[in-house]
C-alpha cells in the first residue's frame, strides 16, 4: 500500500493503515509475550524486531471465553489467538499540516477483569481522532493470568500491565504525534476500576495527566477474599494455589476451570469474581482509603455511572422479576441498609419492582456511593472534579439505562453490532453528538463542559432530552449509605 504510514518505535518500525484522515496502527508490542518462562511474572520489555513490522491488524487477545448467562447477545467477544497480547493500538489524524503535538486519550477497557478485549469494533478510536486526538487502546491481562491470587506471584499482574502500556505512551507517543504531556487515561467499568487504583498510587501523574472513570468500583478486596476465586480454581483442577501449579495448567484450561467456578456469579453479586487484591506494587493500599486521604488531588477527573447499572445482570439472569419484597427486606437488613434508603427510592419510583430497588441500592453501595464521597473529598482542592449521570433508557429486553450502554455514545458509534446489540437501532445520535463532545473538549481542554463538583454536588445527565444539570438528585438515597 503505497500511502501506509510508517513510523519507528524504540522496539522498530510499524506499518500502518491510512483510511481517508486516520493513521492506524495496531497490534504494537508494549511487553514482551507473558507466557513460557514469562508466565505470571511483570511485564517484560518487548523484544525489538528488525525490518517494518506489519500493524494492520488487533494482535492476539487475552486468553477468556464467551460471556455466558444470557450476556452474550449483548456483550461480544473477539477471540484473536497468539501469545502476543500486551500490545497497543494507535489511532491518529493523517496528513497534519501542524507540528503541535496532539492530545492523548488512553482508553481501558471492562469485562470483571475476566473478559474484554481492546479488539471490539465498539472501542475504534476513528471518532476521537477526527476531532484531533491520538487515541491508545490497551489489552492486559485478565483472569487468572493477570490477576491470579496465589503464592509466588505478584498481585493485579494486569494493572502491571497498564502501568508498563501507559509509560509506552508516555515515552513513544510523540512518534505518532502525540502530546506525551497532555496524556488522559479513560476506563470503563474493571478498565476504570485499575485506572482507580493507579490513579491512587504516588507516582499517578508519571502515567496520566487527566483520567475519566466510567461506571468503575473504587476499592479493592483484602488477599484473602480476592484469592477466593483462585482457590477454587485450583480445588477444581486439582493443582496449587501457587506459581508453580498454575503455570501447569496450560491458559485455556485455567479459563475453564474459572468460567466454572464464576457461573451465576456477576460484579454485583457475593460469589467468587476475580477481583483486585490489596498489596504489592501494583495496588499497596485499598484505592478509595488512599484517594479519601489524598491521593491522586493533583489529577482532573471526570466519573460518573449510568442510572440503572444493575439492569445488565438483573435482566439477563431473571433476577430483576424474581426478587420478592422478603428477599429485599432480608437483602437490606444483611447490608446495614437503612430503611428509609429503600423509602427514598420508591418515593422516586413507586412502582419499582423490589428486584429493581435491591438492583439500584447495590449499584448505589459499589458505585454512585463511593464516587461521591471521592468528590467530596476533593473539594477544597484546587483540582477539579466533574460528575455525570447517563439515564437514556434503552428499549431493549428492558435494558434500561444498563451498565455500558453508554459506551455507544462516548464513542459515537451507535450504528456498530455491539451498540445496536444495546441500545437498538434508533438510539438518539444528537445525544451521542452531545456526549462524544463533552469528552473530547476533556481530553483536548481539560473542562467536559459543565460545573465542576461543589458542595452543591452538580450533577450533568444525559438522557433522551439532551444534556441538563442537576443538583444532588440522588441525595436521600445515598446520605447514610453504607459502601462496599
């Protein structure tokens, strides 16, 4: 292809692909392969290559398999074999009359650290790029293989994994035309969850200058209780809970034996997941104890949820019909709930089934709880804070306003399968224009466009009128709210 770009890297040169005014450039390698004599061991740095190495295509992905459960129709999985799968990929504007360097948008993506790949058509990077940003997208690893609890090896291997991918961009950006001083990580759900827990980290700002935290929990689990899913996992295949017997087991099987052990299990649910442990270097401390003392003050952040997060367990699952009054009464008592929390909602929602109300006090308890008192905390600081809230309700299977389906919107690509999957085929593209530019003017100015967190406790949602300011909407439900 005689107008593919090429550019070097410390590691080599890369050819990419030029379609009309964007640069791509995929599959480049930030670590060497974690597998052989690398298994559950930090990244490595990648092994430099000799000539112009093809990046036209995603490179391998993470070793998972197909959500079940019913999440399959709507959650798709890419399922690229290799062993090289700590790469990059790399969006940017073509044939640039400037020399400025560009702003950089870093994006992580979900999946319960067991799932998800940098690879689905919904996390193209083309939009962001068309409105002057160099757009990062990062695979790490997950599951077992990133995030493995047992003896002899380091925890959160997958948060290891970003941090090595966000120094690559700090150090090779520029190539592409990057600004490797006005760099913003941006995660979804478990992306935004080890985004959390960096950003919590002292040397935060060596990685990322702004960060936006979408529909992300914000603590982490003691070894103890983080370790209960590989323990399982090693009962069922009959090894080790220990460096030596996982690296036994070849990675397809350790993905079976966690699917296993995981299924009927969800994020907002109490079985065994695959969760963030507290120690080493990856996650020292509990993320929200470290940000509510402090951590992180120096860093814009822009965080918020969608309105009915829970819909996307509870609808697949049955749950959202099958919970009784008793189950929720039991389910409040169990949590410490106050009962005027349960009151609060169904002022709001009187006709709310109990499945509904238990779904949004839990969501309230992992997330909208915990993000408010992360804003609190940062008020008397000169950095800012923005929060939002998407309430746009899908007509899907009753999908509602479920976790992801903003994601369409971020990224302004609601005709892809995964979005329609969603939101269906008529999802409104001027609230997607809305929202797709709010998070542009944030990675480019630095301010999404709307008041920054006060004691007021400004809130920006978006819905299907638009964008408006709220003010508090959801204080009587969360005011005495315990968090998990």
């Amino acid at each position: 292809m005689p107008d593919a770009p090429v550019v070097s890297v410390s590691s080599g040169a890369v050819r990419g692909v030029r379609e009309g005014e964007i640069d791509r450039y995929l599959g480049i390698p930030y670590a060497a392969p974690p597998f052989g004599g690398r298994r559950f061991l930090p990244p490595q740095p990648p092994e430099a290559w000799e000539g112009v190495r093809d990046a036209a295509a995603f490179g391998p992905t993470a070793p998972q398999a197909p959500y079940g459960g019913g999440l399959g129709k709507y959650l798709p999985t890419v399922d690229i074999p290799g062993d090289d799968i700590l790469t990059v990929n790399v969006w940017a504007p073509a044939g640039r009359t400037s020399d400025a360097p560009l702003p950089v948008l870093v994006f992580v993506h979900g999946g319960a650290l067991a799932r998800g790949s940098a690879a689905l058509d919904a996390y193209d990077g083309a939009s962001f790029a068309r409105h002057g940003i160099v757009y990062v997208s990062v695979q790490y690893r997950i599951g077992q293989e990133g995030f493995a609890v047992v003896d002899d090896v380091p925890f959160d291997l997958g948060v290891l994994d970003q941090e090595a991918a966000l120094r690559w961009v700090r150090r090779e950006i520029a190539a592409f035309g990057g600004d490797r001083t006005r760099v913003t990580a941006m995660g979804h759900s478990a992306g935004a969850a080890t985004l959390t827990a960096l950003l919590a980290r002292l040397n935060a700002g060596e990685l990322f200058d702004r960060v936006i935290l979408q529909s992300g929990p914000m603590t982490a689990q003691p070894p103890r209780k983080a370790g209960r899913m590989s323990r399982q996992v090693a009962n069922r295949l009959r090894v080790k809970a220990s460096k030596a017997g996982f690296s036994s087991v070849e990675p397809a099987r350790l993905v079976a034996a966690q699917t296993a052990v995981g299924a009927g299990g969800s994020p907002l649910g109490s079985g065994p997941t695959v969760s963030l442990a507290i120690g080493g270097e990856a996650v020292p401390v509990d993320p929200l104890h470290a940000l509510l003392a402090g951590a992180g003050r120096g860093i814009p952040v822009l965080i918020g949820t969608t309105s009915e997060e829970y819909r996307l367990w509870f609808v697949p699952s049955g749950v959202l019909t099958t919970v009784k009054r008793a189950t929720l009464e039991v389910a409040r008592a169990s949590a410490r709930v106050p009962r005027r929390i349960v009151a609060a909602h169904r002022r709001r929602r009187p006709q709310a089934l109990p499945g509904e109300i238990l779904g949004e006090i839990v969501s309230d308890m992992i997330l909208r709880g915990t993000h408010t008192r992360f804003a609190d905390s940062r008020l008397h600081h000169l950095t800012p804070t923005w929060m939002y809230e998407f309430r746009w309700r899908s007509p899907v299977d009753q999908l509602g306003a479920a976790h992801a389906m903003e994601l369409g919107f971020v990224f302004d690509r609601l005709g892809t399968p995964d979005a329609v999957a969603f939101g269906g085929t008529d999802a409104p593209q001027d609230l997607a224009d809305l929202m797709h530019a709010s998070w542009v003017r944030f990675v480019v100015d630095g301010d999404p466009g709307w008041e920054a967190w006060t004691s007021k406790h400004p809130v920006q949602v978006f819905d299907g009128h638009g964008a408006h300011l709220e003010y508090a909407p959801r204080a009587d439900e969360l005011r005495g709210l315990p968090t998990r």
